[in-house]
C-alpha cells in the first residue's frame, strides 16, 4: 500500500494535533489536582498494584474496542496506520492511562510520563489523518 506522510512540521502545526495535545494537557492539569486518593507516592505497594491492574484492564479494554470496530466499521484512519505505528499508538494509549489512574498524591512529577505518551500519540493520530494513501 504506498502512501505518502506529511512532513512533521505540517503534522506539528495541524489542527488536529494542537487540539489534541491541548486536550491531554487539560487532562493532566485536572489530574495533578486530583490525584489517586489511595496511593501516597512511589514507594508504595499500592502504586505497583494499581499499575499492574490498570494495565490489564486498559489492555483488555484497548483490544476489546478495536474488535468491536473492525467488526462493525467500514474504516478508519487507523486502517492507514503502519503494523508498528499501530502498536505505537496502543502501547502510548496503554501507558498514559496506567500513569494517568495510578498518580501518586506525593509524585505528582509522574504526570509528565502520561503527559509526553500523549504528545507522542497526539503526534502519530495526526500523521495518521493526514496520510494521504494511494490505490494501486
């Protein structure tokens, strides 16, 4: 399937991508105020918990919707993604939402690990949308 990207600075300056990345940084803000009530900082067994479980259950859920919508959606961007960009792309999503659920009250620096997975997956959605694909 030959296709071709957008250079990154035309991703960067996208629409999308600025919308997005503002809406990860909306997200993290809130969270830095509002972090997990029961885990009070790294050290914790609670925070390794936490991560653990999180990342089964985001994993399930992540794998679960894409089943649903390949089963019942004619395409989507995620069509022209690349085998590797799509891994990326859920393995971001997997990592920003274990960091995001799992912040420690004490660690509030640890909002910037899901905070830059979002820039990173905000960067690859939008090269994605823009990728202009060529029918053979």
């Amino acid at each position: 399937m030959p296709y071709l990207d957008t250079t990154p600075s035309k991703i960067i300056k996208s629409k999308d991508f600025l919308l997005i990345v503002l809406g990860f940084t909306v997200l993290c803000i809130f969270r830095v105020f509002h972090p997990h009530p029961h885990i009070k900082d790294t050290s914790s067994k609670a925070f390794y918990e936490a991560l653990i479980g999180y990342t089964v259950i985001n994993a399930f859920l992540i794998f679960l919707y894409e089943l649903l919508v390949n089963a019942f959606s004619k395409g989507d961007e995620f069509n022209k993604a690349l085998p590797y960009e799509k891994w990326l792309v859920r393995l971001l999503a997997i990592v920003f939402l274990d960091f995001w659920l799992a912040l420690p009250k004490d660690d509030s620096w640890l909002i910037l690990i899901p905070w830059l997975s979002g820039i990173v997956s905000a960067y690859y959605h939008a090269k994605l949308r823009l990728r202009k694909v060529y029918l053979a």
